[in-house]
C-alpha cells in the first residue's frame, strides 16, 4: 500500500515581482483542470475571443500595441515553472525578459464566416507547452473582403473570462497611446486569501461545508450528456458552430425573463433551454435518472473599478436540474434561478473558494477531485458572460461587428456553450468534438436552444 502523504508545500526561494508571478489558489486548480484535459488527449484549457471588424485592422500599430501589452503585463508572454504533482512545490509563472508579444497573421482564401471558424478550429485543437509557449496568443486573420478577425486565445491558468474584456480593451488604449514609456504592471497578490480573511472563520467553515454537502449531493453518480461517451484513440479536432439571435428578439427575451424570476441575467433562462435540448436529443436510456448538471462561474469582485488583473479571481458553483424538471420551460428557468440564489444566499461561492485555498495544499487529492468532475460532474462546459459593449464600438483603427467566445471541451461530455451579448444581439457558439457529438447533432443542439429559448416548449 502507498502511504506517501503530501505534505506541505516545500520552501522555495521567495518570487520577487521584478522575476515572476505565483499562482494563486484558484490558478492551481484550473492548472489541475489543464492537466487533467491534457491527460485525455485534448490540447487543454483554453478559450478563443473573437472580435469581427467590418474594415482593415492597422496590423503595424497592433503590432507595436502588443509588444507594450507584453512589456506592461509581462506574465502573459511567461513560462509555467511546473512541479510534479507529489514533490509539493507549487507552480509559478517565470517572465521571460527576451520573449515579445507577437502578433500571428493569416490570409483567409474566402470570406466566408465558416472560413475564420475552421480556422479557430485548428488554432483551438492544437496543444501548447506552457512551460515553454506564453499563455496568451494573437492573431489577425485577414480577410479578402477586407474585413478583418482579431483572435486571441487564451489558457485558463493565466486567466479567467472575465478579465478578457478587460484585456482587450487596454490593447486598443495601447494602440491609440502616443506615450511609450510604460511600467511594467504587477500583479497584486493573495488577493484570494485576504477576501477569505474577510469573512469570519466560522462563516469560512460554514459556508465550506455547505460547499461539499452540495456538490456531493449535486455531482454523484454521471451527468446526463448529449452525445456517446464512447471515444477512439483517433486525434483530437474540435469542430465549432456559431447561432445570433436579434437585437429585437432578445430584448424580448429579457423581458420575459426579468418578469419571470426577477433576474436581469439571461444565463439561467439559457441553461434550462441548455439542459431541455440535452434532454431532448440525448440518449433516453443512457440518461434515464441523471441529473442534468452545469458549473456557474461567479465573479469574486475583485477587480474593483475594472481593474484588469491577470489571475483567476471567479467561484464557481453546480447548477442541476432532475428529468421531471425538464418537461416546462418556464418552471425549470424559476427553478434553476431560485438554485442560484439560494447558493448565494447561504455563501456557496465562498465555501468553493475556501476548498480549493484549503486543497492547494494537497494536489493529489484536488487533482482526484477536479478529474472526478471533469469525467462525470458535467453534462457540457457552460458560461454566459453577458454584454460586451464595454470594449467600445471600434478596435484598433476599424468599427466592430461583433465579438464572441469559443470555448473547449473534453470527452465524455463532449460540448461546450459559450453565450454573450454585443450591441443587442445574443451570440451563441458550440464547440464539440465530432467522435462524440456529431455535426448534425451539435447543429440540431443549437437549433433546439434558440427555438426554445426564444418560443418554449419545443416538441
């Protein structure tokens, strides 16, 4: 029997700002979520933004706006100085001083939109070392109409989603500025630990323990999923699939679901239709008795006056629903919703936040954990992140048409979905790997959500 124990992280010379950047105890655990995706055969963590411009993008001021973005924000063009998971050394991030941001361009044969996707396809489906690549990366695919698509993809262990917008928008500050002496950014630190330390330990503990009794009752046994759970040794190739739904249409989808439940959020409204289209194109008989699960990722509000911050700073807690829930939509949107709030209420969020500070310290067991649940705990990958008109209406010298995310997936679950809104349009894009959900069942998926979302009840 192996009784080797982990035990606390072993001393290490102290990381001076000038030289790197630690983890935090929430990048430790999505680098627990990289590895784990990475040990399936899937190229890891990681999300594309993509923002489509109705003109030429000024790809020399992009250029120059990138290497001050890298040489602000060193930590995005960093190494992962990684440890073995039982020598108890936490990982961090190393600035390498010689590495630039660059800035990768593409000419598309066609403008066609499906042309930029399969190109995100292959940008997505490829593997980075990030213990030798940056966590950060940009492209400029060039289209011949003239209309230009700026991507950036993006691992998890760096940052959440949250901060991409953010991101984002200081490139183009960058772009626009005529003064180049800028100082290079620090990351605070313990940000995580000093909101912990906010809160009474009692309250800290209790909140803890809501958090297990939750997700043990939430996550046992497997997830409902859409696809087969079923993959061959064939290699990976994420396909994506992209949905709009109208400025007009979707005011009148958020009015409905404001006078439904009171919330302004379109997010629960969007996983119900999520998990009724699961319900109703997944396998009957595979499915029979499993809940319908999706994590929820909830900002920490710790970027205070948008302050843009190069760590993960979101909770995240399981959203579920049972197969009798599924039958009326409207229901099981009040239900999904009064979930949400009770996990707020009873400080959910706070108790996931306390676990994963309190595991880092024990990597195997928080490596067990997050495989258990990236293998059984979800029925797809699932984020709604609202507007992002705060980016601003142009991008580096062209207007802007419309921005969204594309997100990863791993088997078995096989899909994610990844919603937002831009100047009134609600934006929806799947990403799946065709050995386990195929084309026409991912395209038949997005069909089902929007139909039920915006017209309910769908046969």
């Amino acid at each position: 029997m192996n009784t080797r124990r982990s035990g606390p992280m072993r001393s290490r010379p102290k990381l001076s700002a000038h030289d790197g950047q630690p983890l935090n105890p929430l990048d430790l655990a999505l680098r627990c979520v990289d590895r784990s995706i990475r040990d399936m055969g899937y190229p890891g963590f990681e999300t594309q933004m993509l923002a489509w411009m109705s003109g030429r993008v000024d790809a020399a001021g992009l250029r120059r706006a990138i290497v001050q973005l890298g040489q602000c924000y060193p930590v995005i063009t960093a190494s992962l100085m990684e440890s073995d998971l039982d020598d108890g050394v936490s990982p961090y991030w190393t600035f390498q001083p010689g590495r630039e941001a660059t800035l990768h361009e593409a000419e598309l044969r066609t403008a066609d939109p499906g042309e930029v996707l399969s190109c995100a396809e292959e940008l997505l489906s490829v593997s980075h070392d990030l213990a030798n690549e940056a966590p950060l990366r940009f492209h400029l695919l060039r289209r011949p109409d003239g209309r230009d698509v700026f991507l950036m993809q993006y691992n998890h262990v760096l940052v959440d989603n949250r901060a991409t917008a953010l991101l984002l928008r200081q490139l183009n500050q960058l772009f626009q500025a005529t003064n180049h002496h800028l100082s290079p950014h620090h990351e605070p630190r313990n940000l995580v630990n000093q909101r912990l330390r906010a809160v009474p330990h009692a309250d800290r503990r209790a909140a803890a323990l809501r958090a297990i009794e939750l997700q043990g009752r939430t996550l046992r046994g497997r997830a409902a999923i859409l696809g087969t759970d079923q993959r061959d040794s064939s290699p990976v190739k994420l396909r994506i699939d992209a949905r709009c739904i109208a400025s007009e249409e979707t005011r009148a989808i958020h009015a409905r679901v404001l006078k439904l439940c009171g919330l302004p959020s379109l997010s629960m409204a969007i996983l119900a239709s999520t998990f009724r289209a699961i319900h109703h194109l997944g396998c009957d008989r595979r499915n029979a008795g499993r809940n319908y699960v999706a994590g929820i990722g909830l900002d920490l509000n710790l970027r205070g006056g948008g302050q843009l911050l190069l760590q993960n700073l979101l909770s995240v807690v399981p959203i579920s629903a049972r197969e009798e829930d599924l039958n009326d939509r409207d229901r099981l949107v009040r239900v999904l919703t009064g979930q949400l709030r009770n996990h707020l209420e009873s400080s959910v969020d706070l108790g996931v936040l306390r676990l994963a500070a309190a595991f880092h310290r024990r990597p195997r067991h928080m490596s067990w954990v997050i495989e258990h649940l990236l293998r059984c705990g979800c029925s797809l990958w699932y984020a709604y992140f609202g507007s992002l008109d705060m980016v601003g209406p142009r991008l580096f010298g062209a207007e802007i048409e419309k921005i969204f995310y594309v997100g990863p997936t791993w088997s078995p679950m096989g899909i994610s979905l990844l919603v937002n809104q831009f100047h009134g349009r609600l934006f929806f894009q799947a990403t799946y790997d065709p050995v386990l959900v195929t084309q026409p069942l991912a395209e038949a998926f997005l069909d089902h959500i929007l139909t039920d979302l915006q017209h309910g009840n769908v046969p």
